[in-house]
C-alpha cells in the first residue's frame, strides 16, 4: 500500500481510479461500507483503490470543543492496508486547504490529480470551503460516478464516529468498542510524573497527551509497548483530584510489570470503564481502593475475555 502526505507532490496517476472520502476516525461499520463498496470496484474495474482521509483531522484543526481522536493514524492506516486498499492519501488539513471551492477540489484532485472513475462517499458528505459540496454537486459530475452508500443505524440511531464519542464520554466504553475496527485506544510516549504512584505501591506509566481529553476515570486496559511487548493495566484519565487537581495525565499501572520503559511508545487500549476518579482524604485511602481496583481488573479480565 502506498501511503500519501503531500499533495504537492501527488502526480497524476496513470491509472483510473476508485476513490473513497472521510475522516474514518475509529473505522465504524458505516466506514468498513465505503471500503468494501471501494474494493470491489476497483477489482471489477481494475482501476486504483484509493482511501483520501486528513490529519490532523478537519475538527482537531478547528478546534472543535470535545473532540477527540477514536484510534491513533497507526491503527487507521493498518486496516486500510488489511482492506487491500492500494493507495492513502492522508491530507494535512490546513487553512490553504480548508477554503478550496468545491469545483476546485473536484477538478484539480478528482480528476486531475486522481483520475477519478467512481467517487464512494456516505449519504451526508460535505466538502469544499464552508462545506458548500454535497452529493448533488458531485451528482451533476459528468467525468466521474457518484456512488451513494446508506446511513447505517442501530436501533433507528445512525453510528457515526460523534455517537460513539458521546458513548465514550459517558463512560460506556464497553458499547463504544462494539461499533469500532479496534478498541478506542490513545498512544504516546513514555516521560517521567511525579512518581506518587511508585510512593503507594504503585508506579505508573506516564503517557504524553497533547491535550485535555473530556474523559474521566479507571479504566481497564490493554497496552502495547513498542509495538511488541503487550500487557494488562489499570488507566487513570482526569486530573488527579487527590493531588494536582489541574492538568490532565494518563497514567497507566501495568499488571506485573517491572521494566523500564521512559521514551518508549505506548499504546493504550481501552476495555471498560470501572470508576471515575474520586477524591480521596488520604493516602491509605487512596491505596485501599488501588487494591480493589485492581483486584476488580483483575476479575474482569478473567470472567468477562478469559484472560
């Protein structure tokens, strides 16, 4: 598969092509639909399967309150290579990007740049500067079809990466993980924190967020170190009330493990929500319920995935 970032050094393709658009933040069923209705096109055709997709994300460049990714740019370009798909081309979202009309947009990258034979977009799709394209602008499109694929829903409720998010917030990250390709992970590397965990019993790996998360609580958790070592913890994502109380850290105590792992990357898979975070009067306190959490974790991990 081959993997894009520059579209200033995109040529134009010597090949027809099959071209599908989104964010596919978390890969949901609606997103696996464009996909496959992608892949089988170009193997009818014998043209290029290509997957356009952003980052940093339209909403992460605007900063839209609340957002957060659902799966880091690893795990996404991964399933698109599983997928069989045989070009990305993940756009920098920038300003210079953000304001290109829509008619340029089709004409310089669909089919000048892409050679475009089918487009596969989602019912609801909007592109161009103030979202001014929608599907019947692609419709009156002479050089390329248009392929339309359905809103899917569960229980009249459409999925989309926003309802899982809101799942996530509210802490039914068990549901949340139901509609995704991978669990909801976050990754990052490893620096040094206060090291109170390693004062109660409890050391904890530090991950590196880039931003606040609107996500609070104990968590239990699946991590991957360096892409090889993979182990089972306890996550705390929130702002530390007992001590701090400002600024949100994701810490990680991972189950049996003794190892040291400061400036490695970690990634962190979220399996279910067991708390929020919780002041607490002391340390001892504190302490008792890190004993049961995990103990709890524990528990969970045994009766609930035989692990």
């Amino acid at each position: 598969m081959e993997i894009i970032d520059n579209l200033r050094k995109l040529e134009a393709l010597r090949k027809r092509s099959v071209v599908t658009i989104g964010n596919f933040d978390g890969i949901h069923a609606g997103h696996r639909e464009l996909i496959k209705e992608t892949r089988l096109l170009s193997e009818r055709n014998n043209i290029s399967s290509i997957v356009l997709t952003f980052d940093p994300l339209p909403e992460e460049f605007f900063k839209r309150e609340g957002f957060f990714k659902l799966m880091p740019m690893t795990d996404k370009l991964q399933h698109f290579r599983e997928a069989g798909i045989d070009v990305v081309i993940n756009i920098p979202f920038t300003k210079e990007f953000s304001e290109m009309s829509a008619s340029d947009f089709i004409n310089e990258i669909l089919i000048n740049k892409l050679q475009t034979q089918y487009l596969i977009v989602g019912k609801d799709f909007k592109f161009g500067n103030n979202r001014e394209g929608n599907y019947d602008t692609l419709s009156n499109e002479k050089s390329f079809k248009t392929n339309i694929v359905n809103i899917i829903k569960d229980c009249d409720v459409k999925i989309s990466s926003s309802m899982i998010r809101k799942l996530i917030m509210r802490g039914d990250v068990e549901r949340a993980n139901n509609y995704l390709a991978n669990r909801f992970a976050m990754d990052g590397y490893i620096v040094h924190g206060e090291k109170m965990g390693r004062k109660l019993g409890y050391p904890t790996a530090n991950i590196e967020i880039c931003k606040s998360f609107p996500i609070n609580g104990i968590f239990l958790v699946e991590v991957v170190i360096e892409n090889t070592e993979v182990k089972f913890g306890l996550a705390s994502i929130g702002n530390k009330p007992t001590f701090s109380g400002k600024k949100d850290v994701l810490e990680v105590f991972i189950f049996d493990y003794n190892s040291e792992i400061y400036g490695k990357k970690m990634k962190v898979y979220f399996y279910e929500k067991l708390r929020n975070q919780i002041k607490f009067e002391n340390q001892e306190d504190l302490i008792m319920q890190m004993d049961n959490d995990t103990a709890n974790a524990k528990n969970v991990l045994k009766a609930k995935y035989g692990l």
